[in-house]
C-alpha cells in the first residue's frame, strides 16, 4: 500500500467513523427519518453533480430493481435504525456495534450457501459476541431507558449492511459508482411515504444543519469517491480494512467533540470486535503486504 492510498484509507475511516458523532447530534431533533431522508437526498445530489461531471449513466430502466434492492439494505433501513439508535446510544458504542458488519455477512454467507462454518470464522464470530456483550454489559450507556432497544436496532443495521455486501456480491455486474449514486436516489425515494410517521423533536440549529450537510456530502457522497477510489487502487478486500479503523476514529470524535467516556470496557469490547471481525474476514496485515508488494514484482 503506497503512501497516498494509507492516506485515503485513514481520511475514509476518519469520515465514516464521523457519521456515528453527526447521527448523534442530529437524530435527537430531527428523528430519525428526517435526518435519513437529508442524508441520502443531499448524497444523491451531490453524486448526482459527479456523474454529470464524469459522464456516468444510470441506466435505470435496466438497472431499477437492482437500485431498489440496493438503496433499501445498504442505505434506507440501515441508516433509519442506525439514526433511530443514535437518539439514545452514544458515538463510541454506535462505531463499535456497525464494525459486526462482516461478522453478520459471513453468516449470511454460510446460510446462504449452506456451508459449515470454519473453525477460524467461527471463533471469530464468538469474539464479536463476546466484544458486543462486554462493551454492552459495562457501559452505562446500555442503561439508559431504551437502550436494549437501540442497541437492537444498531445490530440490525448492521445485520443489514450485511445482507446488501452478499447482495452485491451475487447481483448482476454494475460498477461501483453507479451502485452508489443508483442506491442513493432508490433510498430517497423509499423514505419519502416514511417521514410523515416520524416527526421532528426540535428546531434544528447551526450545529444540526452542519451535521446534516457533513453525513449527505461529505459522510456518503465524498466517502464514497474515496471508497471507489481504493477499490480501484489496491481492490476489494483491501479497500475493506477501513472496517477496523472505523470504531478507532467514532469512539475518538465521541470523546473529543462529545465528551464521551472511553472507559477500559470501550477499548477492550473494540479490540476484541475487530479481532473477531479479523478472523472472520481472514484478514492478515502481512499477507495484505505481500500480496501487494508481488503485484509490483
């Protein structure tokens, strides 16, 4: 990995670890579904701005229901349970439960395939239990009125995210901006018949509108190019290490812009996530290295 992809891979998991700090300050006003329905209306636009720009078509009327399909699990439903958590739980927990996403994607995967599960993914599997159950056992966050609820709900998102990466691993063949923008437009329009059952809290101020604006353009539009970006630097499976910085940068950006704890259980129950999530995924730093440095032999 050359210098300006570790860049690019630091500022994607800066960015994205981000979103949990946005969602947090912006769900409590505007509910959940609002602050979805400006997200990934804002991210549409600005992606939409971009193709415009590289002269990138759609295709809608070949590729609709594969946008739907998209736009609902990768976008819509994870984005309005992640936002209807973040009304109660906090940044640091938010970032560190999303990075369960491979987790639940290999079990799909199996489930799907009907394999059995190898010894190393499923030893896995039980130290991302594990990590959630000691993050959630601990902090005092998970004792807030609701809590169980949200954290529930969190989960699901992530449980989502992995349904949508086993989707698009199987789906027909549409390039990742194109996944993107398509998905971001099919979720804008999913979330339209549900706003109107989930009002406002409040009267959104300064600090909220900027967290709107930063998870539409910068947390799912800019992320996005970047994300493309690395996918087509180094691939696929590379590009995927940003799920192990992620939970680093939500939990720094909860304590520093939010005052949030980080107490031993945030960084134990972290660690412990990502090793199972490491596990799960066979990722292997060295094996990253080597397979790279071969590619330029």
């Amino acid at each position: 990995m050359d210098s300006a992809s570790l860049v690019r891979l630091l500022c994607l998991a800066a960015i994205w670890g981000g979103s949990f700090l946005f969602m947090r300050i912006g769900a409590p006003v505007l509910g959940a579904a609002w602050l979805v329905e400006w997200r990934v209306g804002l991210a549409a636009l600005f992606l939409a701005a971009v193709g415009w720009y590289l002269r990138k078509r759609l295709r809608l009327g070949e590729h609709w229901r594969h946008y739907l399909i998209l736009g609902f699990f990768n976008s819509a439903l994870p984005f309005l349970l992640f936002s209807y958590a973040a009304q109660t739980l906090s940044a640091s927990m938010l970032s560190i439960l999303n990075a369960t996403a491979p987790i639940w994607g290999a079990v799909i995967v199996a489930l799907w395939t009907r394999t059995v599960l190898a010894g190393k993914t499923l030893a896995g599997l039980l130290l991302g239990i594990a990590g959630v159950a000691l993050l959630v056992g601990f902090d005092q966050v998970a004792l807030r009125p609701g809590a169980p609820l949200a954290i529930a709900a969190a989960l699901g998102a992530a449980f989502c995210y992995g349904i949508a990466s086993t989707y698009a691993r199987n789906a027909r063949s549409v390039d990742a901006f194109s996944n993107a923008h398509g998905s971001m437009w099919a979720a804008t329009l999913l979330m339209l018949p549900v706003v109107p059952f989930f009002p406002m809290s409040g009267t959104p101020d300064g600090a909220v509108i900027a967290s709107v604006i930063a998870l539409g353009v910068v947390c799912s539009g800019i992320a996005y190019l970047l994300y493309f970006r690395l996918i087509q630097d180094l691939g696929a499976p590379s590009a995927l290490t940003v799920t192990f910085l992620i939970p680093m940068f939500g939990v720094l950006w909860g304590h520093l812009f939010l005052s949030e704890v980080i107490g031993w259980y945030t960084l134990t129950g972290s660690l412990v996530v990502i090793v199972g999530t490491a596990l799960v995924t066979g990722f292997s730093p060295r094996r990253l290295y080597f397979s790279k440095a071969d590619q330029h032999v």
